[in-house]
C-alpha cells in the first residue's frame, strides 16, 4: 500500500510571459509591414496628398501682411479704450 501519491509535474496553462512575448512579437511585426509598406493603405488609392511647396519668400511676406494685420485690427480695437481710460 503506497502512502503517497504522485506530484504533477506537467500544465495545461501557458506561461504569462509567453503570452507577454508573444504580443511583442506580433506588434513587431506589424510595425515593420507598416514602415517597409507591406500593410494596404488608403492613401495610396488616389493621388498624392502631398502639395506643391511654397517659395519662402512668399511664405514670408504672407505671415507678415497677416500678422500686420492682426496688430491694426488690435491697434483699432483699443484705441477706444484708451479713450475711455483717459476720459475718467
């Protein structure tokens, strides 16, 4: 008669960490399709979404006529404040 009974030494269950290695690898893998450009885009169907580049010297003159236009409009706005201000 045996007194003892035998110890498992095998599982059904997969280790957490082979779990954990495994999604790294998966996300790997799609990251590299995704940059080398295996994976399908919807971009790519059409036309190119990039635009024609702007010369800098129109880039220039275009924020700068905006932004002397934006200091006149706060100019304007308060310069009736400062009247005010000098009326009281």
């Amino acid at each position: 008669m045996t007194l003892y009974q035998k110890i498992p030494t095998t599982s059904a269950r997969v280790h957490p960490l082979a779990i954990g290695a495994g999604g790294v690898l998966l996300l790997s893998l799609v990251a590299t399709a995704a940059i080398v450009g295996w994976m399908p885009d919807a971009h790519r169907a059409g036309e190119p979404t990039v635009t024609a580049p702007v010369p800098a010297t129109a880039a220039r003159a275009s924020s700068a006529s905006s932004a002397a236009a934006a200091v006149g409009k706060a100019g304007r706005a308060a310069r009736p404040a400062l009247a005010q201000l000098a009326a009281s």
